[in-house]
C-alpha cells in the first residue's frame, strides 16, 4: 500500500505562487507514474500533470490550462512530487489531490490510478 499526503496549499492572490508537495509513504514509489488532479466545487476532478519514473520525450505531461504555468517535479530518494504553480489565477481554486500508479496507459485519466491522497486546499483571490 502507498499513502500519499499532499501539503502546501493556501490563500495566495492573482498572479501568485504555490508549491504543492505529495509525500508518498508506505513503499518507494519511485518507479509510478505521479499525478497531480484538482476538482473545484460543483465540478469533476480534473487532470492537471503528471510524470513518469523514467525519462521519456514525452513526460511530463499538463493540462493545457496548466502549460507554461506549473511544472511537476519528483525527488525520489525523497519519494516526493512537486506541483510548481505560478501566475494563479482564480479559476485554479480547487482542492488538489496527488495520485500515484504502478502503470499508466491514458495518463489524464483518474481510473488509471492505483493511490490518492485526500487533497489540499488551494485558493486564488482576485
């Protein structure tokens, strides 16, 4: 089993920053794929970034509204990953959750998904 805890959110203002951090527990996560999802309210969980264990041309991978402004990152000997989130704007309040999977296929996709943690709040005020 895997436990993940993710922490970092907050209140910022427009145009502010966030780190996200998901510290994974429980066995070395070190070769999942690593997600980042986030669900506003009244709304479906979205897919935000996600990285694989190894580097490949083409991860990591982002939502489209988050290209050019978060970026995923991993430290596996710290078996942890980043959410680098700059230029918020308010349309990004939603709480953030972490996922992790041994094996991903559709890598946006929420079922791929083996282990989530139980999210962290982030709010952008305009």
């Amino acid at each position: 089993q895997v436990q993940l805890v993710e922490s970092g959110g907050g209140l910022v203002q427009a145009g502010g920053s966030l780190r996200l951090s998901c510290a994974a527990s429980g066995r070395t996560t070190s070769t999942f794929t690593m997600g980042w999802f986030r669900q506003a309210p009244g709304k479906e969980r979205d897919f935000v970034a996600a990285i694989r264990w190894r580097i490949i041309s083409t991860s990591p991978y982002y939502a489209d509204s988050a290209k050019g402004r978060f970026t995923i990152s991993r430290d596996n000997a710290k078996n942890t990953v980043y959410l680098q989130m700059n230029s918020l704007k308010p349309e990004d309040t939603a709480v953030y959750y972490c996922a992790a999977a041994t094996y991903v296929d559709r890598i946006a996709t929420m079922s791929e998904y083996d282990y989530w943690g139980q999210g962290t709040q982030v709010t952008v005020s305009s």
